[in-house]
C-alpha cells in the first residue's frame, strides 16, 4: 500500500516510521513533512488544508490511504472532503472533530453522557467573564473555546491572572477566533494522565497511558507549550485505574456520540485529571497528541496499518492490539525563545549521534544546503526505549546531550516525577 501522512510535526515523522515498519506498507508520502520525513519518506508540498490538491494528488499517485495528523484539517472536514470522493481516510469527521474544537460542545457532550469532569462555564461577553471569576476566585482555568495550538488554556493561580488572560483572550483576541468564547473552569488538583484510544464508532482499543509536561521550565513551571516531553507508560497508574476510566469515560463518549449520529472514528485523546475524587476529563481531542505519540507508538507491537484500516471499516473489534514490554521518554528540544517568538534556520549538529534503542522524531525542522535547521518552535523530540522508564530516561538524555543547535532549550525533569513514585512503591 502506498500512504500518505498529513502534517509536519514529530507526531506525523512518528506515524509515517511506524507505518513503515509495517509489511503491507509500499511507500509513505507526508504532505508537507519535516526534515525528518524527507530521510525516511517522499516529502509533498501541499499544504494541511489544501484538500482539492491533496486529494487530487492522492488520485494521481494511487495512495491507498490518508492517515490525517493535525486538528485543524480534521476540523475543517478533511475526511468528509475525502469520503465524498471515495477516498479512503483515517479520522474522525467534521461534526465529531468538534469533541476538539470546541470546548464547550466538548463539555456539552461530557454532561449529557454523564462523563466526570470539572465545573464550568462559558462566556462570549468579557464583563460577564469577568464577573463570573471574582465570583467564583481562585485559583480557576481559562480556556480558549477553540484550537490554540495547546496554548489556550491559562492556570491562574491568582484573580488578577484569571482577569489578565480575559483581557488578551477576549479583549486582545490574541487566539484570534478560537478566543470569541471562553470556557471557565474551576480548577482541578491530581496527578495529570493522557489515554488515547483508537475508536470505530463504538468499539474501544485503549493504548498504553502516557504523561505529558505541559509547562517550559522544570518543576512545571512557566507558560504553558505544545509539550516538552512524555514518558509511557505511566507506572503509578494501575490497571485497575485505566480500566475505570475506558468503562465511565471513554466508552460512554463514544457510545453517546454514536447514539447522537456522530459517531467517532480514529484517535480519542482523553487528557484526565486523576482527582480524590477519582479520574475526571480535562479535555478530549480528535487525534494523536504530540508528543504522546513519540513515546506510544515505539511501543506498540501490533501493524499500526493493521489497527488504521479496521478503525476505518468499523472492525476494529477484530483486532488483538498489544504492546511491547518496557518504557519510553521523549524529551523536546526546543528553539530559544518558545512558546514566544523563536528564530529559525538555525544549524542541527549531532543528529548521527544517536545511542542505541534512541530514536530522534523531528518536529520544526527543515532541509537546507548546510544540513538540517531549525523551523518551528519544537524543534525535536528525542526518544528511547528501555527495559524500564531508568534506562529509557537515561538513553534519552544521553543523545540530548550530544545534539546541539544555538540556544536549544530543553526540561531535564522529564519522567522524574514517575522515578520518585516508582522508587517509593519499591
């Protein structure tokens, strides 16, 4: 089968490899692609939301099969674009994309299915905003309703940081439209928790539980990022626990969605807060994260290409997903200056220094003359497996370490929360 992968982050370079591991698998296009997908896969410069020209040249090269990595064309109606024209495509529609791209839809959805989440409401007028949080204090959550690039939401610790991200939310419009309404929430406190699962409709496959850290700086703190590093799985979640979310969270969404005629179909990712009170959603997206899926998919012993053409049949019952034994740590390298402004074309030195079972998925990089530079705020996600998250850990920054660009930033706590939690449990 010939493929084609939309987008140009770390999660599609992950996608198109793991595809290629695969035996069925001919070849693997990625529209546009990175510096990373050029080394492995055929580079298309077609942009995300082109959809007349990606499915024109999905006819003109014969690719059997689209696997779609970004929210924005799925919001868009990429696989309603493509159904239309009976060109097979991996994810969800537009209607059922909306469980991203709206928050409160998403929330919506959560009290109607009776799915465990945190009090809320929402705003398109700023002075009822604001009235609502000195009503309700702090600490609180402010969210963008719409896509924000992973940066829309603002923990305020304090009411003066809750009004100061209304103002240049709604008053400055700094998320553009995805800002026309926000979402307050009361905030939740745990141990966060990201589970993605591959859905058909009303069948669930969950994958291995994985950990995001959100925030630039050690300790988690700073502005919050598209992420800066994962581990998976996460070794103080217990079985038990991933088992109660599928049955009250997961499993209910799908089947209310289905029940509702929008039925999902593709990567469910359910971020979670892991409250006294038990599991609680934070939020749902429409597909893989980034960079969960730089740590999942290496552990993932199933075809991926197996799983994606059942999910879309509405099969996927009949498939046996397992996963490797071990962990994996993705540690991101990140341009100086991000999430705010960053420079670009900077020079990538030490990419053929990787350690063994080490795995280097680029994100904003790009092919030029000199080498490969930087182009985007997250630069790499550097990743590696190991009989154990100690192992996986150490190989992970041992080839960080020997990767430099000019004012590469990088945490060096990632999964160090887990290490303390599984050395006390010993």
């Amino acid at each position: 089968m010939n493929v084609l992968v939309i987008g140009s982050g770390g999660r599609e370079h992950t996608i198109a490899w793991k595809l290629l591991q695969s035996p069925q698998v001919k070849k693997v296009y990625c529209a546009p692609g990175n510096g990373g997908t050029a080394q492995i896969a055929q580079n298309v410069p077609i942009g995300v939301n082109d959809f007349a020209a990606l499915a024109q040249f999905v006819k003109d090269e014969g690719i059997d099969l689209t696997v779609v990595g970004p929210e924005d064309p799925l919001l868009g109606g990429i696989v309603d674009f493509f159904e239309e024209r009976n060109l097979p495509i991996f994810g969800p529609n537009g209607r059922a994309a909306m469980i991203e791209g709206s928050k409160s839809f998403a929330k919506r959805l959560m009290m109607r299915y009776n799915i465990p989440t945190s009090a809320y409401e929402s705003f398109i007028d700023y002075e009822s905003a604001i009235a609502y949080v000195r009503e309700q204090g702090a600490p609180i959550v402010i969210k963008a309703d719409g896509l924000a690039a992973g940066k829309g939401v603002v923990v305020a610790e304090t009411l003066e940081e809750a009004e100061e991200a209304l103002r240049q939310i709604m008053e400055e419009s700094i998320f553009g439209e995805a800002g026309t309404r926000v979402v307050v929430e009361e905030c939740m406190f745990g141990e966060e928790l990201s589970l993605l699962s591959f859905v058909d409709g009303e069948t669930v496959k969950p994958m291995i539980t994985s950990q995001d850290h959100k925030r630039i700086f050690n300790d988690d703190r700073g502005p919050n990022t598209g992420g800066m590093g994962t581990y998976a799985p996460v070794p103080q979640m217990s079985e038990e626990l991933v088992d109660q979310i599928v049955e009250t969270i997961v499993k209910p969404m799908a089947k209310g969605m289905a029940q509702d005629g929008i039925p999902f179909k593709g990567i469910l990712y359910t971020g979670l807060m892991i409250t006294e009170q038990g599991p609680k959603v934070v939020e749902f997206n429409a597909r893989f994260g980034d960079p969960e899926t730089q740590v999942i998919l290496p552990l993932l012993e199933t075809d991926l290409l197996e799983i994606v053409v059942a999910t879309i049949k509405g099969e996927l019952d009949a498939v046996d997903v397992k996963w490797k034994k071990g962990s994996a740590v993705c540690v991101v390298m990140a341009a100086p200056g991000y999430p705010g402004d960053y420079p670009k074309g900077q020079l990538i030195e030490g990419l053929d220094r990787t350690g063994e079972n080490v795995t280097v998925f680029h994100a904003g990089t790009k092919a030029a003359e000199e080498g490969i530079v930087t182009s985007g705020g997250r630069v790499l996600g550097v990743t590696a497996t190991g009989e154990d998250l100690e192992k996986a850990r150490a190989a992970a920054y041992e080839t960080v370490q020997a990767i430099s660009f000019e004012g590469a930033q990088y945490r060096t706590d990632i999964a160090a929360k887990a290490m303390r939690h599984q050395n006390n449990s010993r």
